[in-house]
C-alpha cells in the first residue's frame, strides 16, 4: 500500500457525514443505475466512504469492492449492516491496485473534486482505467461549476435554518486553479463546529480529456440519476466512460 495522501476530509465529516446527506439521493434509484452498468459483474467504489452508495449496490446483487483514504470513514462502514459483504480497503484511489478486474469503476459526490490538483485527478482516471475489464465502464459524478454565483470570486450561503441552529457555507474560489476553499460553520446551543473542504471543479471538457488520457472514451452523460439529458443549464454531470475492447483499435 502506498503513502495515503490527504484524508481530512473523511475524517473530519465521517461523524456527520449520513446525517447530512441522507436525503441528497434516492438511493434505490441510484443503485439500480449502477447495477445496470455493472451487469452482473464486479463495481469498485473510489471513495467509499461509509457505505452510503455501495450497501445498496451490493443489496442488489453486485459484488462491490472499495477503497476510502480515511479510516473513520471505513470504521463507520463497518459498523452498519452488510458490510461483512464489500472488500473495503484503506488506500489511495489515484494509485493503489485493488486485487480483481471490475466491469464498473465509479467516483460520485464531487469525490473526484477532493483531488485538488489536476495531476492527481488524471492520475484517478489511469487507476480507474487499470482496474476495468475491457469494455467496462468508468462512472463520474461531479457538478458543474456555476460561475454565477460568485461576487468577487466569494460564496455565502445559509444551507439550514432551525430552533435548533443554523448552518452556513463560506467560500473562496481561485478561478485560475480551479479550486475552491469553503468552511462549512454549524451554529448551535453546544457551541460552533466548524468543517473545512477543498475542491478541484472540474469542466466536461476537461474531464472528456482525462478520459482521453487514461485510454478511455465518453459513452453518455446525463444531468441526473434518472437519465435525463446533460445540456448547457445542467448543475450535475453524470459522465459514463468505456474502456474499449481488444478489438477496437484505440
């Protein structure tokens, strides 16, 4: 195994993290889409994190591997049910080797973002692409950033009012990296938490050419779980990448 790069992310919001994102998909849905993809084969899951993609991935049959950079993420895994069931390793997605060829490979959440340089990012598309079997498939979800929404390249925005709380989201963003700094703040009775990320966005375009790079090319892309076509007004992108057979000439 490798050095582990950066998992402070995971560690930080491991604690939190299924309470703040229960509700972001309906995981029914989104488990039978990877199924679909994964046709009765193998899936690899970088970034697992705490199960919350892959339990219901391997509820519907999949033999579901993983591999997360935190360990307290991992720990929480392994404490729900069926969990028994998925090779869950502690690694680095950009470079370790997980024993097995895989018909599906995927990163969703914006994972892909965590890798805050565009080297690393590449570098998960080559590690994605030597694990697929030919003609399997690299799945990548990430939103498209919204230059909109930026004033003087800063973002503030109240994400949760109630009796209890309030929750914000404070944001830099360097446009010429690509990269944004935010610090998610939780105000409450029992004092402050304070959770910080850092993301690399990353544009279809340039995510098509580290495709490109790793020996892949773009099947589709969606705008949602559901299918839906990917056009110019799209917040999300779904992109499905294939790994050609022996005998297409690449």
């Amino acid at each position: 195994m490798t050095q582990i790069g950066d998992n402070s992310y995971g560690d930080i919001y491991a604690a939190a993290y299924d309470d703040l994102f229960q509700d972001r998909d309906d995981l029914a849905l989104v488990s039978s889409v990877l199924a679909r993809l994964a046709d009765g084969g193998a899936a690899l899951e970088f970034g697992i994190g705490t199960g919350r993609l892959a339990l219901p991935l391997a509820e519907q049959g999949v033999r579901v591997a993983g591999v997360d950079n935190s360990p307290e993420m991992l720990r929480r895994l392994q404490e729900k049910p069926g969990a028994a069931q998925i090779n869950a390793v502690l690694g680095d997605c950009t470079v370790d080797r997980i024993d097995g060829a895989f018909d599906l490979v995927y990163i969703a959440f914006s994972t892909i973002y965590l890798m805050a340089e565009q080297q690393g990012q590449v570098r998960c598309f080559q590690n994605a692409a030597r694990h697929l079997r030919p003609g399997g498939v690299f799945l990548v979800e990430g939103f498209v950033h919204d230059r909109s929404r930026w004033l003087h390249d800063q973002e503030t925005v109240t994400t949760r009012v109630s009796d209890q709380g309030v929750s914000m989201r404070f944001a830099v963003l360097d446009p010429v990296k690509k990269l944004i700094r935010m610090q998610q703040v939780e105000l409450s009775p029992a004092g402050v938490t304070m959770r910080p990320n850092r993301l690399r966005f990353i544009y279809p375009a340039e995510m098509d050419l580290m495709a490109q790079l790793a020996g892949m090319r773009l099947r589709e892309r969606w705008s949602d779980w559901s299918g839906a076509p990917f056009g110019a007004g799209s917040g999300t992108q779904i992109a499905v990448y294939e790994k050609p057979t022996d005998e297409v000439p690449q």
